[in-house]
C-alpha cells in the first residue's frame, strides 16, 4: 500500500482556516484552541487491524485522541467491535475508501461507490457518517473533489510521513516522525505495519515533551471547519 505523496493540488491549512473563523468568532474550542496551544494531530490509515486494540490501550493510556482513516473492505468489515471503540473513545473516525483504489484513475460511479459505501458502513456502526476522507496514496483532482463535495466530504492530506510501508523499524519510524514534526502538522502512519504501533509511545511521549498538544483534525481546524470539497494540509 505505497504512498507515493500529496498530490500537487490546492490545499488549505488549519492556520488559514482557523484564522477565516475567527473574523467571525472569538470563541474558543472545547479544552484545546489550537490558535494558541501548539497542536499536532496524529492519524492512522488503511484500519482497523490486528493491532488497532494495542493502539488504542496506547492513545488511552496516554490520554491522545487520534484521527482513523478506515477502509471498508477486509478492515471495518472484520473488526466492527474496533471502530466502535474508536468513535466511542473519543477518536475521530473518517473514510480511507472501500478498498483503496486510486481515485484518479477510475470512473465517477466507482469513486462514489469507493466513498459512499465506506461511509454507510461506518455509519452503520458508529451513528454518525464521516466528514473527512484522505485519498488513497494522496491521489486527488478537481473530479474528486467534486464528488467529495456532492458526498459531503472534506479530503485530508498530510505533513508528516514516516514511510512506514517500507520498514519495520520502530525506531526509525519514530525518529522520522520527530524530524518532521511542526506546528499544525498531520501526522500520517499505518497501524497495520508491524513497526509502527511500538513507535507510538515514543512519538507521543517526545512531542509532548517539545510542548504540543494532540488533537484530531477537526479540533485542528477549529473554530473553523472542514467544508466538504476542499482539500486540507498544513
């Protein structure tokens, strides 16, 4: 499942959506507001799997909500009981597509199928249908977008990628993560990968220690929102 990178496509960043909101509002978010606190979001794709309930005693423990970009096929389908424990834990719980296909290359019908199926079926578990989506390998364009926008989804990229899919080195995967760590930044592993989950204690316990805060993506984004269409990266 190789991620070959971001798209070179029109993005948005949390620091400008966070900062169109406040010409409108002062308020602030919940506990976080991220126009003041240091935030980093931390979030998983191509789950659940195996090693999703270790994850998640991990990010419980250690009091961090993370974002899940799921896939349907072969993932929400065999571990149903996971992604209910992930909305009911507080964890924001969005669509990585049905079976990973690359958006670009496939007609309008199967991009809808890819996406809305995906949705039904974490609806259908959680009670409520996703707002985000990240597409496979980051591929997107204008057609995407606009079938995001008819489904009412927001695209997510990302900043951070400790390549994942290419090694099981728990340290290395954790020293990548660090290296590239910055405010406002999205992190993007795989808890599917045998190496990454042993690297999230670290990873947590390190930026911590650098003064951020971990938030989902949503809480990034605020006071502001993701608006379906658009395309979100730091």
């Amino acid at each position: 499942m190789p991620l070959a990178g971001c798209a070179q496509v029109d993005t948005t960043s949390p620091a400008d959506t966070r900062n169109h909101a406040a010409a409108t509002s002062q308020a602030r978010f919940g506990t976080v507001d991220c126009r003041e606190a240091r935030c980093i979001a931390l979030t998983f794709d191509a789950g659940p799997s195996e090693n999703s309930a270790r994850l998640l005693d991990i990010l419980k423990e250690k009091h961090v909500p993370a974002t899940f970009f799921l896939l349907g096929k072969r993932h929400t389908e065999k571990y149903p009981e996971l992604v209910k424990r992930m909305a009911a834990e507080g964890h924001e719980v969005a669509s990585h597509t049905w079976d990973h296909k690359i958006l670009t290359r496939i007609p309008d019908r199967q991009i809808r199928e890819e996406l809305a199926r995906t949705d039904d079926a974490i609806e259908h578990l959680t009670g409520r249908k996703p707002t985000l989506m990240r597409p496979p390998q980051g591929r997107t364009d204008a057609n995407v977008h606009r079938i995001c926008r008819e489904l009412g989804l927001s695209e997510v990229l990302w900043s951070v990628t400790a390549k994942d899919y290419m090694t099981t080195d728990s340290a290395l995967i954790e020293k990548r993560v660090l290296d590239q760590a910055s405010r406002d930044g999205i992190i993007l592993l795989h808890d599917l990968y045998k190496g990454t989950v042993p690297a999230v204690p670290g990873i947590i316990d390190a930026l911590k220690a650098r003064g951020y805060v971990f938030v989902t993506v949503p809480q990034l984004l605020a006071p502001g929102k993701a608006e379906p269409g658009k395309v979100y990266r730091p």
